[in-house]
C-alpha cells in the first residue's frame, strides 16, 4: 500500500467536496484513521461517524503526531456540522464509502 498517494487521494477529495460539510468531515475523519492504519473498512469509519463516537477517532488521533491542530479542527468542525447530517446527507454516505474504497483500492494498485 502507497500510503502517501492513498492520504494525497484523501486530500484530493476533501478538496472536491469543500461544499459538504458532512463529506469533508467524514473524509478529514478517514485521513486520520488510514494514517495509522489503512485497512480499516469506510463503512467502519462512516458507522463510528454517525455514532458521535470521538473517542474512537481520538485513539487514531493519538498516534500520530505533528497534526494535533488539524485534528481539533476536525472535532470542532464535526461538533459544528452535526446540524447538516439531514436526510440528503445521509443518502450520499453510501456514495462517500463507495468512493473511499475505490481510493483505497486505487492507492493499493499504484
């Protein structure tokens, strides 16, 4: 696994939904979590997303270091964006988890 082209495909995505605050939260979330370890299922990571469950990605978050700005940005703007979780946003996480495994698939290819 390319780990640098599967987190530059992430930041490539955040960047391409910049108007969807859920997407851009989940993805942001994604980055966290493949940084320490790739394998874990975007279903997984959208499942603990719609949880509210910050303690799990604080663990990911915790392991790494030199992105602790970024990783509190990322909590606020999740606590920020919960209003946005409506009906429409959820009707795009099955899309948002098809596209993370076509770039983890990709990024395992490369």
């Amino acid at each position: 696994m390319d780990k640098s082209a599967l987190i530059a495909s992430i930041d490539d995505a955040i960047a391409k939904h910049e108007g969807n605050p859920v997407a851009k939260v989940i993805l942001g979330l994604t980055k966290q979590v493949w940084q320490i370890d790739w394998t874990v299922a975007p279903f997984d990571i959208v499942s603990h997303y719609l949880e509210f469950d910050i303690p799990y990605f604080y663990r990911f978050m915790a392991m790494d270091l030199g992105d602790e700005t970024e990783e509190q940005n990322l909590i606020i703007e999740w606590v920020n964006t919960r209003h946005a979780l409506d009906k429409d946003a959820k009707a795009g996480l099955p899309a948002l988890v098809d596209e993370l495994n076509q770039l983890r698939v990709a990024a395992r290819k490369g």
